[in-house]
C-alpha cells in the first residue's frame, strides 16, 4: 500500500472550499430521475446528461471529485475525450462506484445487504487504469419496526471495510458511504442512535481489515429527523446532532467527512453543511459534500434533454456547486441564493 499517495488524494478530495459530485446513479435510478423530469434514459441521453456537467466551465474551482458509474467511465464526450479525461482536464479527480447494489439480507427480508466483492480485485485494476483514482461503496441501513438488526449492521460493515482494504491495495482511495435512511416516521434521536450504531461497527470492522484510516474518507447521512416524522428538527439541531454522533464514532486520523444529500431539498443540504462548519471550528476532520439529488436536482430540470438548454442547466449546477463551497467555510447565506435568479 502506498499511505502517501492514498492520503495525497484523500486530502486534495477535501481541499478547503471543494467537494464531490455523486454521478454514478445505476441505471434504475438514474431512469427514475430521467422519467421525472420527462427525459428518456438511453446510453446516449446518460452520456450527454454527464457531459453537460463536466463540461461546466469553471466547475473544477468547487468541485475535487466525481463519482462515475461503470458506464460513464467508458464513454466519450462528443469531442472525442473520455469523459475521466474531461474531468481531469477540468481539474477535478474522476473516481467510481464499485458495489453492485444491493439484495434482500437473507432470513431478513425488510433489510439490504450491499455486493460486489467477487471480482473486485480485477475491476479496480482495470478502472484505475482507466483513471480512477478513488472508489465507493454504499450500504444501506433502514429504520422501522424490529430493524435495523446487529446482523444487517455487522454483514454491511464487515463488507465496507473490505471493500476499502481492497481498494487502498489497489492504490485508490475509497469512500466508505454507510447510509441510514431518511425514510420513516422515526425521530432525529432514533436516527442519531442507529447512525453512531453503524459508524461504530464500521470503523470496527475497517479496524480489523487492516485499512489505513488517513487514506479513507467516509461518507455518512446527517443525523436527520425522518422523512414522515411530523416534529422536523431545526438547521442548528441537525447540525449539533450530526456533529456530537460523529464525534463519537469517526476516528480523529481520517482526514475527511463528505456528506451525502439523502432525499433532502438542495437548499436544507447546504445549509446543514454550512451550520456545521459555522458551529464548529476544532473538529479533526474536513466536513464537505458529495451529493447526488442535491447537486443534480435542478440543472435535470432545466436541462431536460435538450441541448439547447445546456448553458442554463449548467448555469444552475455551477451556482448550486457555488453555493456548497461557501458552505465547507460557514459562508454560505441566503443572500447568495438569489444570485442565481
Ligand atoms: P444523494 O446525495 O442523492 O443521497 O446521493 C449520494 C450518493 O452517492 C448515494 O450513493
């Protein structure tokens, strides 16, 4: 393993006023995000949608990553460039998603549990040489009756922390996203106590693997109020919530904290991320971003397949961008929404 190269990468991808962009919705998802705005999901739709993005001129000053999928790493942008190319030529690291989504945990339907080990060591040599230089992996954690259960938590970690052993073996840095669910009628509190349950088990497990802590990154959920929970708690609880649960879970040597959006609008997302680094000066690591809906919610809209629309939706994603890299410093206010207008 080289530590100096996974933590050279590792920090540039939490460089003070930049984040990630999640772009590496599978197909399933990332036709259900096509058919709500009326855009037709084909190869070619998903390749022009992401060059539309990556192409944003100037993007690479608020953004230090972007998380690809298996199909968009392979694909090429109309002038010929790979799209990783493209990425780099803006500045910004092209990275991939290596799960393989999830199935039913076994003997607990209501539950997921994350795949994709077999084959790994292969897959991650061939996108490196394709110009990864970062990986990530998602499982999936869900609040209800009776769940979640130790078993779901510990299968889910014991399989993060091996995907970031192999990953940093490969010399890519991985990003660790164990996600608690928005969803449900479950309060904040019983969020941040499934949150600090599975952060624990997770860096117990990345423990054991033998994972080189400052060559990692862990993507978490907020420690949020649930979705159809009817008291919604407050920007500035949130933000101490989130804050105190990882404090209590995340060792001080891994350098950085990128939050995913989760079903949340664009607008709470960054003032979460904002009142965190506002309240808080003397945390260990960098807290900063790595959104998919957040990010992405309007320039789809605008974009809507049309490339006649490709300067206004990339209008859209740089101020949206913008707005989270004020938010990695506390800066960020309203005032600077209407910017965009
Ligand atoms: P959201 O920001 O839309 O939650 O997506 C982040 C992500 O990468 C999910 O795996």
């Amino acid at each position: 393993m080289n530590k100096e190269q996974l933590q050279s990468t590792a920090r540039a991808l939490v460089a003070p006023g930049k984040g990630i962009l999640a772009a590496d919705e599978s197909f399933g998802t990332i036709g259900k995000r096509f058919k709500a705005v009326g855009i037709e999901s084909t190869e070619d739709t998903r390749r022009r949608y992401r060059q539309m993005l990556f192409t944003t001129p100037g993007i690479g000053e608020f953004l230090s990553g972007v998380i690809l999928f298996d199909e968009t790493i392979r694909q090429k942008a109309d002038d010929g460039r790979p799209l990783p190319k493209v990425l780099e030529d803006q500045g910004v690291i092209p990275g991939i998603k290596v799960d393989k989504s999830t199935t039913a945990l076994p003997l607990s339907p209501q539950e997921k549990f994350t795949q994709g080990l077999d084959g790994l060591r292969e897959r991650l040599e061939e996108y490196r040489g394709m110009g990864a230089r970062f990986t990530k992996w998602r499982a999936v954690i869900t609040i209800g009756q009776g769940i979640p259960t130790e078993r779901c938590i510990s299968a889910n970690a014991h399989g993060l922390a091996l995907f970031a052993a192999f990953s940093q073996e490969a010399g890519l840095v991985p990003i660790v996203e164990p996600e608690v669910l928005i969803d449900g009628d479950h309060t904040i509190e019983r969020c941040y106590e499934v949150t600090e349950w599975t952060l624990n088990r997770t860096f117990d497990y990345i423990y054991e693997a033998g994972v080189e802590l400052s060559g990692m990154l862990l993507k978490p959920n907020m420690v949020i109020s649930g979705k159809d929970c009817p008291e919604q708690a407050g920007v500035e609880e949130v933000a101490r919530m989130t804050v105190e649960c990882l404090k209590r879970s995340v060792p001080a040597a891994v350098p950085g904290i990128v939050f995913l959006s989760g079903g949340q609008s664009d607008l709470q997302a960054t003032a979460h991320l904002n009142a965190m680094n506002r309240l808080y000066d003397d945390l260990p690591w960098e807290l900063s971003f790595s959104y998919a809906r957040a990010l992405q919610g309007r320039p789809m809209e605008i974009w809507k397949g049309d490339d006649a629309n490709v300067e206004a939706a990339q209008k859209a994603f740089y101020h949206r961008a913008k707005m989270n890299s004020a938010a990695r410093s506390g800066s960020y206010s309203e005032e600077m929404e209407k910017e965009a207008a």
